[in-house]
C-alpha cells in the first residue's frame, strides 16, 4: 500500500504543478509512514513540509492543493485530512483490509514473501568468534540477531548464505597455546609462572588436562617453541566444537565455516596483496607495508604486513571479502561487535580498492547484553558462579525465551536481559504473551472440533460482518505484514518483529477476552474464524523468522 499511495501522491503533485497551484522543481520521495496513533489515519505523509523550499506557500497550504489533486482511481481511500503544520493522513475503506484478509488467507504460508531481493544473492557472515573460548550472551545476541536477519532476507527473495569466519591464525591462536601448554605443566605440578594476559578460564584447565590424559607427558620434554602451535591448534578445535554444538542447541547453523588459515594456504592472500600493490595502493614506510586506506576517507592508512612480516587481521579481512566477490554475491553483510566501530572505515576503503561499490557491503554493530536476575545486575565473573556462557543461559531460560529477549532492542542499542523474566509464564514476559497467542487460537480451532463445529472454506466467508474497532485494526496489522517485512529488510532491522508482534498481541488479546469467537451466529463465527487463522498464520511466520517455535498448547 506504501508504494500505492506514493505513486497517487506523485500523480497528485504533477496534477498541481500543471495547474499552476504548485511551484515546479526536483521533488524529494514522499515518505509514506504509519502514524503513531490510529485517529491520525492508516498512513501519514509529510511532503509538503519537504516541498515548502520550493514555494513562497507555508507546508499546510501545500498539503491541501496536493490533497485537492487526489485522484483515487482505485476506489480504496475513504478520505484524506490535512492535519498540524501540514501532515497529510490517509483513512483506507474498510473493505480494502478486509480484502487482504482473504488474501493472506489465499497465500497460506506463502504470506509476506517478496521480490524485494529476487534475483540477488546475500552473504551474512555473523558471529565468527575468536575459538579461544565459549560462546557468551553477547555472542548469542549476535547469533541471533543473524540468523533472523538472514530468515528476514530470504523471506522477501534473497539467495541467502550464513557464514562464520573462523580465525584460526595470528597472535591470539600463539596466546591461547601459550596459555594452555602453561596450563598443561601446571597439571604436572611444573612451578610456571601465567601471564596477565593469558587465556584465564576454567575451560583452559579443563583442555590442558584433557591434553595431559591423551598425550601423557610427551609435552614435557618438548621445547616450548615446539609445543605452543599443537597445543592451539588442539585447544581451537575442542572450542569450535563447543561453539558448534552451542549453535545446534540455539537452532543456528552456517552453510560454511570458512577458516582464516585457507586464505593463505594456497597464496591468495599473498597474490591479492601483490595485485594491490600493483595498483599503487600499498607502500612501504618503517619495514612495514602500508595501505592507503585516506584515499577512500580513512582517518589514517592502515598496516597490512608488519615490519617483522607478519601479516596483520586487516590483510586476512581484505582477502576474504575479496574472495566473497569472487563467489558472486551482490550484498554482503557483516554483523560485528561494537567494539569494531573504528574498523568499519578501512573495510570500506579496502571493498572500494577492489573495485566494488562500498554500498554493497552493510556492517552491523551489535552491542553488549546486560544480565538481570529480577532487575538487579548479574555479575559476569566465572569466579562468582554466576552466568556468562550462552550455554547457561539457554539451560535457565529456554532457546526461545534466549533468543526473543535478544531481539527486544536495536542492535546498536545495549540490551538488559532479566533471567527471571524470561522464565515467567504470564503477560509481563513478552515472548510467552506472544506465543500464546498462538496457542489460544489453536485452542479454538480444538474446542471447534471437539464440539462439531465446522470450520469452513474461507472463500465463502462474508467477511463485511468483521465491523468492530478491534476486528479493524486486526486486519490492518495482518495487511501491513507483507510491507512491514520489506521495509525491516531494507533498513537491516529485523528487530521490529518483537514490536510487532507484542502489537499484535496486544490487540488480540484484548479482543478474545471481550468477544467470543464461535457463537450461535454461524456467519459472524465464520467471519471470526477466517480472522483469528490469519491472525495465527502471521504470528507463526513471524515467530519462524526470529528462529521460535509457535505452539499449540501452553
């Protein structure tokens, strides 16, 4: 309907500056929004405040030449008001929403799908921690954020692809060998001092005696230099094994884990570095080999290969968005932690070296979780006992209470996650309110069966008997489904799900405790029956899209 009431708008405007009553000049796109009350009308526009610099008019006598200009050739508005300093507000007919009603009905589980990325292939690469210890909750926010992302994606016709990046080389592999083979002689009550800096979990115990089982004492006769990179590389691959079976249980997986070490195992990296060069965008200053990320904006240039020649993070990153290219993707999409905010520009500098239009590379910057137990912070020390790992969240509260709540806020935003919220079983927690709106409208479905009730073929509903103010907005909030999915994929915010869903929620529950659905009105139950199915259709595959089950019963 956005798109509808743009395209009247503009014809709108043309028809006015034809007849003189509005000034010629480039016009800005109408931006057609929701209001955010319902008596401001079913979508609002604020045009004619955007196009005040072209005319000596104030904005509300431009709203109103452009609502005399109106022309609904469609027959679906039931009237237009101009309202404040010039917002124009749009009443659709009751039997446009209603019309939808059918149609989502029509389309099933097809219902909201999209074109917007037909013909387009994604690469969400998310996540992708360091395998130098166990998922946290801020990697579950993450993890989530993600993966629903992703669904969002392929809802509305992307070719999506999930990715994780595993760095399996560099300084912090060296560290957390050190630190385990430090570990490993402490288990055989060698005297070693730790350092700071060191891998300081409980699980580097745990893997180093693991090491001391299966290896025996070999270690200890082998010289330090020697027994660092075995012992990382053993260590990383018990942690991605943690990681990989934390995921399973949180119903996230990646078509590939792509590794770090593959990018220069076969001299891609080396060959990609050398072509640069060849362009001039790499130079040499100190020992060290230098790109020229200023060209495209950088506050500084950035070192790709140190003086002791030892490639740097930011080498490996440009290689591997290089080889994303090559795969042939046209969006690509990296969800990091806010921590990385200052990388973002190099990476974009570097996405424009290889000729790509940095457009076609979005970062999201997810920031940290706070952990509540009844409103009070929960310290995240493993020496108190308390939480830290996604794991034990997951054990307390559930995968879907887990993964609602880290869905709750922007991901820019930081986001409180209370423990004991999550796990209550009433309207206060926001992810049991909304299934149960699920499960209360299969339990209608039950008590019909159970009663003999026939539930009919919808085509044949008379659904105009739908008149009530609640039964209205419904249906308005089923129709702007297919839409509302469109704009959250374009603005990479599958957040507003939560939003939209606690709405409707909202609504419904209301309505079901004032109005009973099956009656000894057979056409007003059957009008009601249609309703509530779309209701629990939409709420099933909006549920779908943030990876949380839709249940029948609670």
């Amino acid at each position: 309907m956005k798109k509808g009431l743009t395209e009247i708008i503009m014809r709108a405007i043309a028809r006015g500056q034809e007849r003189g009553e509005l000034a010629e000049g480039a016009l800005p796109p109408p931006i057609v929004e929701y209001p955010r009350e319902e008596g401001h009308g079913d979508y609002a526009t604020n045009i004619a405040m955007a196009m005040a610099s072209l005319a000596d008019k104030v904005p509300r006598a431009i709203a109103e030449t452009i609502v005399r200009c109106i022309e609904d050739d469609e027959g679906i508005i039931e009237r237009v008001e101009v309202a404040g300093p010039g917002f124009i507000n749009f009443f659709l007919k009751e039997a446009y929403w209603q019309h939808l009603l059918r149609e989502a009905d029509r389309k099933g589980e097809r219902y909201g799908e999209g074109d917007l990325g037909r013909g387009k292939r994604a690469l969400v690469e998310f996540l992708s921690a360091n395998p130098t210890g166990p998922l946290h909750i801020g990697h579950g926010r993450i993890a989530a954020f993600g993966d629903a992302l992703a669904n969002l994606l392929e809802k509305v016709g992307y070719e999506v692809e999930r990715e994780y990046y595993i760095n399996d080389r560099g300084t912090q592999m060296q560290l957390l060998g050190r630190s385990v083979y430090l570990r490993y002689l402490q288990a055989w009550k060698r005297e070693v001092a730790f350092p700071p800096d060191g891998y300081q979990g409980e699980y580097i115990n745990n893997i180093a005696h693991d090491i001391k089982k299966e290896e025996g004492d070999r270690y200890l006769v082998t010289p330090e230099e020697d027994a660092i990179s075995p012992m990382g590389e053993k260590a990383a691959q018990i942690i991605l094994g943690w990681i990989k079976n934390d995921l399973e249980w949180f119903l996230v997986h990646f078509d590939r884990w792509y590794r770090e070490t593959d990018l220069y195992n076969g001299g891609f990296a080396s060959r990609l570095l050398e072509e640069l060069r060849g362009k001039g965008y790499l130079y040499e200053d100190g020992g060290a080999l230098w790109f020229k990320s200023t060209v495209f904006g950088d506050e500084k240039d950035r070192v790709v290969i140190r003086a002791n020649n030892a490639t740097t993070y930011f080498a490996s990153d440009i290689a591997y968005h290089k080889d994303k290219y090559d795969r042939g993707y046209d969006l690509l999409i990296d969800i990091w932690g806010a921590d990385h905010h200052g990388y973002i520009p190099r990476m974009e500098a570097a996405i424009q070296a290889l000729g790509y239009d940095k457009s076609s590379f979005k970062v999201i910057l997810v920031q940290l979780v706070n952990l509540l137990r009844g409103g009070k912070q929960v310290s995240m020390s493993t020496r108190t006992g308390e939480f830290t790992s996604l794991r034990e969240v997951m054990d307390e509260v559930g995968v879907d209470a887990c993964r609602y709540f880290f869905m709750l806020r922007r991901a820019d935003s930081p986001l409180d996650f209370d423990l004991e919220l999550a796990k209550r079983e009433g309207a206060e927690n926001p992810v049991y309110y909304v299934q149960y709106v699920h499960a209360r409208i299969a339990s209608i479905f039950k008590k019909a069966a159970e009663d003999g009730v026939e539930v009919p073929t919808f085509e044949d509903v008379d659904i105009s008997l739908l008149r009530l103010p609640e039964e209205r907005l419904l249906a308005k909030r089923i129709a702007i489904y297919p839409e509302f999915l469109e704009g959250m994929a374009l603005a990479l915010e599958p957040h507003r799900l939560t939003s939209y869903l606690q709405d409707l929620a909202g609504i419904f529950h209301s309505y079901y405790n004032k109005h009973r659905v099956i009656s000894d009105d057979r056409e007003m139950t059957n009008a009601r029956f249609l309703l509530v199915k779309v209701i629990q259709g939409v709420v099933h595959s909006a549920l779908g899209l943030l990876g949380i089950a839709a249940p029948a019963e609670m």
